[in-house]
C-alpha cells in the first residue's frame, strides 16, 4: 500500500473539505464524514466506476445510507472526478445548488439513489444487490459475465436501529447476496448522545443470525480497512465490516462529541485541527496535486474498465445475450397483448391479468408481494422465483419491500412492483415518497381498497390512505371502476416517468360499457354520462362509480337529471387545463362526490363528499356499504337533501 502519510493527507483532505462545507453554509454534519474519511481514502481504491459516465452498468454500486453525511459524498465525488467542481461543494445546501443536505439522485452525477432517512439507503443497498443478482441470471454466459459488480454500502448507528434495516437484512442473508458489502460506521454516537442510553443489542451476532458474515475492525487504520475489502471480494454471503470509528476524527476538542453530529465545528475549532493535521489553518476548501492526482485515478480507471466492458460485450456476448440486454434496456411496450375485460371481475383479478400481459412482452418486467401474493393476484404464472425467476417473495416486509422496489428501478433494466393490501402502504409510505421525489418508474399494487374488505374490520380497512397518496407530489393514484379502465390505467402509467399505485377491489365490479361523452382514462377523470339539463354532477371512482350510475338512473325518475364522472386517477385530472376541467364539470350543475374513503380533496371540486366519516366495521361487504350510506338508495336521499328536493325511493334498478 502507499505511504502512511500519504494516505493520511487524502483522508485529511476528506476531513476538511467536509467541515469547510458545513461551516461555510453554517448547517450540516461534519462528525460522519470526518469519522469515514479513512474508509472512504481507502474504499476509493477497490470501487469500480467511471466518473466520465456515471449510469455505466456494471460499475459498482456506492450507497451512503446515512444521507446527512452529504459532505462526504460530495468531497469523494469532486476528488474522483465528478462533475462536482469546488464551487459546487461551495455551495453547500445552497438553493438551487449541486450539493443539497443530503444526496438527491437525479440532480448530483454519482449519486446512486437519494437517501436521508435513516434505514432506507441500506435497504436500497440490498435491492441493488438483489437487482444486479437477477440481472447476472437471466444475462451473463460463459462467452461473457455482462453483470460482475459488487454493491458497496456505508452505514451507521441510525440505520441499523430503524426497523426496515432488520427487514431488508433478514432477506439478504436468506437470498445470501454475497455481492453485498456493507460497512457499519460503529461510533457509537446519535444526536442525543452515546448510542447506550438507547441501545444494547449485539449487531455482530445479529448479522450473522440473518445469514452474513461479518468482521470488526479499526476504522482508522488503514491496513485493516484495504485487507477487509480485499477479503470481502471473495465472500459467499453478504458481509458486513463493523468499523470503529471516533465520530468528527481530526477535530480537537469536537472530536468523539455527539455535538459534532448535527453541527457546523466552529471556525477556531477546524483552524486548530488544520494545524494539527499540518494544513494551513488559514485557507478554505484546498486540494493538493499530489492528492488530487491519487484520488482521479479513478477517472482513467474507469474509462478503461468501462472500455474493457464494452469490448467483451460486442466481441465475445451471444446475439440471445445482446437482444436480451437491448429489451431490457429498451422495453417496448407496443409488444403487450392486452387483454378484454367483457364480465364482472375486481379489479385484482383484471390487475393480475394485466400483469401477466405486460411481463410476457417485457423481460424487465418482474416484482412480488409482502406474503400477500394469492390475494393481491401479483404473481406471474410460469416465470419462476428469484433469483431464478421474476416472482419476488418480499415476506412479511412492507417496509423494506418498499425500498428495494426503488433499488429495482433504479438499476437501470428493470421496471418492478410491489404488492400488499392499501391498508398496509402505510408501511411503504417512506419508501414510495422518495419514489416520488426520484421520479422513479415503478408500480405498487395496493388491492382490498376500502370497507369492501368486510370482515376483517376496521383495522383492514382504508379510509385516509386514497387522500394521503394523493396528496403527494409527482405520483399517481389509479382506482378503476372496472376491467377496462384498469388496462387503460397500465397503459398511461407505463408511459410516464413517474411511479403510480393501483388500488384494486377485493369484491367483484361491474362492467361497465366503454361509453364515453368527453375524455378518457389517461385524463384522469372522464365523462361518462351527459344530460342537457343537468341540475347535478356526480363524481365517483373505483366502486362508486357503478354505484354512482345507479343514483342517476334514480334520479331521473325523480325528474332530476344527473351528469356522471368517473375520476380513476385524481392525480392526473387536477393537471388537465382549464378548460378540459369545465367541460367535464358543468359549473352550472351542484357537484357531489362519491367514494368509499375519507375524500377530502374532493371538496377541489365538489360541493359535498359522500364518503367515510369514521373507521369501518367487522361485517359483509354489502352490509357495511348499507350501513355507511353507500347504496343507490341512500346516496340518492342525500344527494335530493342537498338539492332540497323531496325524495321518494324510485325502486328501479341502474341498467347501463
């Protein structure tokens, strides 16, 4: 290995540009990377990637669960040859920068996937893993190993003590990923102090109870840390490196204080350690030649690596191996043979046609569900189990299924789903919201989509989840009334860049006649029925909207006429114009809305919701739906209440 001091410069160069970050923008964390600098200094020599093209396939996967530590990523990055200049480290947490308080993937080149809360980039880490396992199944032969990457992942206490760690962990022994490599940042520091006053466990024997192989060393002594990642490379399990570390290493009075975690050094304090370390005290955000030199080795490296990669691809791969690679990079989605929806069906069984199709005509079509997989109707039939097949058996592991499916999508072959009931995407609510802040392509089956879930009682049964999902930024909530509309759905959602959810009944839907007046399904929000004279609109999606039909057939006999709207994607009806708005909701007409859930953002256009007011209850479907007021006859004695209007039960059935 290099001189000693050498290498001690690099990591020092590590330290400082991390504190100068955090001090200049006065907001940070410079305790973990100045901790990490000695692994990073040294990890830098083993990874394999190319700074000159970032989304190479099969470069090494570099994954910083611990976000907060964004200043050590982005000081690697810039001295590996990034496209992340001084100015940008600059301009740490600085609006519109580069450099964000923790790594957003999209806007920072070498940045894997954005993490921040704390267990999810670990549990990325493990999709990566999982991801690169199945891509090296279905693609590599003996004439050429397209996949050979390992998935690198730094860690610390915080992630290892949230939840979906455990999660995500127990499946990666179970799979035995021996691609995986994780190194713990074991400080023993969080923000309020020393990780005992909370925390006991032996994390040693518990990774090996999940199946990895694990090793302790001192994450400061550089010997120990290149042995251990040599060692690693020739695992059978995934490894885990617990590397003692002393949080804010280099400072002078900060260094092993939890007060260095979440808080800029001070200008005396990272001036003193300047000293100490032999750096000029007096200057900011400095990088030597002979360490710049050392670090953008990388840059030369990984363009020949990369060259190497390509050569063997195009020399020595099968034409089966480039026509698979080409439909997995490439998916075309003109190839899936859709199928027709003509009968009643819920819409998990008409989803779970629908998946079929489409992983027939896309190779990179593949997920699974959290043990629910016989109700949520998510499997694919004759295609096998990972890591041999695209079935994905997540067990009972919502929220780590979560992030994987992210890792999944973000691998650059796949286009995954994961599947459970709505009432249990409470679990996968972190995971799908950086999903959303990723723009990130993938799916999440959510079926058992309200109180028709019966007997199985409140607890089983959404109300708020439709209005929480809903609410969120850049991703896309479908609930179709039916079997047509839900192909329709698929066929939208696989033409945006951005992830959707598909909320399916547990009970059977009618079908309905593909009969529209105005607009359709990639709308959001259509108009099925139109009446010249219509005193009311009524908006509904999923369930209601048949539902919906049948108060307007009832309505009519009472002399009043009704306009219907089926609004399977709320999402993307409130970003149509204006105009496609008005057309579809005659503003001369009172506005209701009807659907099984809380419904609050209805009130957007609506100028009364008939929905879920409290929890469910324990009973048949088709009771509680008498018991909530959601039946033909009830919903039309509320709608003539709003238009103060006497009601008399028409006693007829809605025929479509």
């Amino acid at each position: 290995m290099e001189n000693k001091k050498l290498l001690k410069k690099q990591a020092d160069t590590i330290r400082f540009l991390a504190a100068d970050m955090v001090q200049r923008a006065n907001s940070g964390h410079p305790g973990a990377p100045m901790g990490l600098a000695d692994i990073v200094t040294i990890l830098a020599r083993h990874i394999h990637h190319n700074p000159k093209n970032p989304k190479w396939l099969n470069r090494d996967r570099l994954i910083f669960s611990g976000g907060h530590a964004s200043a050590l990523v982005y000081s690697f990055l810039h001295l590996s040859g990034y496209d992340l200049s001084i100015e940008d480290l600059q301009n740490f947490r600085q609006l519109g920068s580069k450099t964000p308080g923790h790594p957003e993937y999209g806007d920072v080149p070498g940045v894997e996937v954005t993490t921040g809360p704390l267990g999810q980039g670990i549990s990325n880490a493990v999709g990566f893993a999982m991801a690169a396992k199945y891509a090296a199944q279905v693609l590599n032969k003996p004439e050429a190993n397209i996949i050979s990457h390992k998935v690198y992942c730094l860690c610390g206490d915080g992630d290892l003590q949230e939840g979906m760690s455990y999660e995500a962990c127990s499946l990666a022994g179970h799979l035995g990923l021996d691609n995986l490599v994780v190194i713990y940042d074991s400080n023993a520091i969080t923000i309020e102090g020393d990780t005992s006053i909370a925390w006991s466990e032996d994390v040693k024997h518990r990774f090996e109870a999940q199946g990895w192989e694990v090793s302790r060393i001192d994450g400061h002594d550089f010997d120990e840390i290149n042995a251990v990642l040599e060692q690693a490379k020739g695992q059978t399990k995934p490894y885990l490196i617990i590397a003692d570390t002393i949080i804010a290493k280099g400072a002078c009075e900060m260094e092993g204080s939890h007060h260095a975690h979440g808080a800029p050094l001070g200008c005396e304090e990272i001036k003193n350690a300047k000293m100490k370390a032999g750096f000029d005290p007096e200057l900011s955000f400095v990088v030597d030649e002979d360490v710049k030199a050392r670090f953008s080795c990388a840059l030369e490296k990984g363009d020949l690596a990369e060259a190497q990669w390509n050569a063997m691809l195009k020399n020595n791969a099968t034409q089966e191996q480039k026509e698979l690679l080409e439909a997995l990079l490439n998916p075309d989605f003109s190839k899936i043979e859709w199928p027709l929806f003509e009968s009643d069906v819920a819409t998990r069984d008409s989803n779970g046609k629908i998946l079929n199709a489409i992983a027939k005509a896309i190779p990179g079509f593949l997920g699974g569900s959290a043990d629910l997989g016989p109700s949520n109707k998510s499997e694919l039939t004759g295609m096998g189990d990972f890591p041999f097949g695209r079935n994905i058996h997540f067990g009972i592991r919502e929220h780590a299924m979560g992030a994987i499916v992210n890792s999944f999508a973000l691998y650059g072959l796949f286009i995954p789903y994961g599947a459970t009931f709505f009432i249990f995407s409470d679990y996968m609510k972190p995971s799908v919201r950086l999903a959303a802040l990723m723009k990130l392509k993938n799916f999440y089956i959510w079926t058992h989509d309200s109180i028709g879930v019966g007997e199985d009682g409140p607890t089983h049964q959404p109300i708020e989840q439709l209005s929480q999902f809903r609410a969120l930024p850049n991703f896309y909530v479908y609930r179709p009334c039916d079997g047509r509309e839900n192909v329709k759905a698929w066929q939208k959602a696989l033409r945006m860049q951005a992830p959707a959810a598909f909320v399916c009944s547990r009970q059977k839907l009618k079908a309905l006649k593909d009969e529209r007046v105005y607009g359709d399904v990639e709308n959001g929000g259509y108009l099925l029925t139109k009446r010249d004279h219509a005193r009311v609109t009524l908006m509904a999606s999923g369930s209601e909207v048949y539902l919906a039909l049948q108060v307007g057939c009832r309505l009519e006999k009472l002399g009043v006429d009704a306009n219907i709207v089926s609004v399977p994607c709320f999402d993307l009806f409130v970003e149509q114009s204006k105009a496609y708005i008005s057309t579809v909701i005659d503003s001369n007409t009172k506005v209701i809305a009807i659907e099984a859930s809380a419904g609050n953002e209805w009130y957007r256009y609506a100028d009364e919701v008939i929905g879920m007011k409290r929890f469910g209850a324990s009973a048949p479907a088709e009771l509680l739906f008498e018991k909530f007021g959601l039946t033909p006859e009830h919903v039309t004695e509320s709608v003539c209440g709003f238009l103060n209007i006497p009601y008399e039960n028409a006693g007829v059935n809605c025929k479509q």
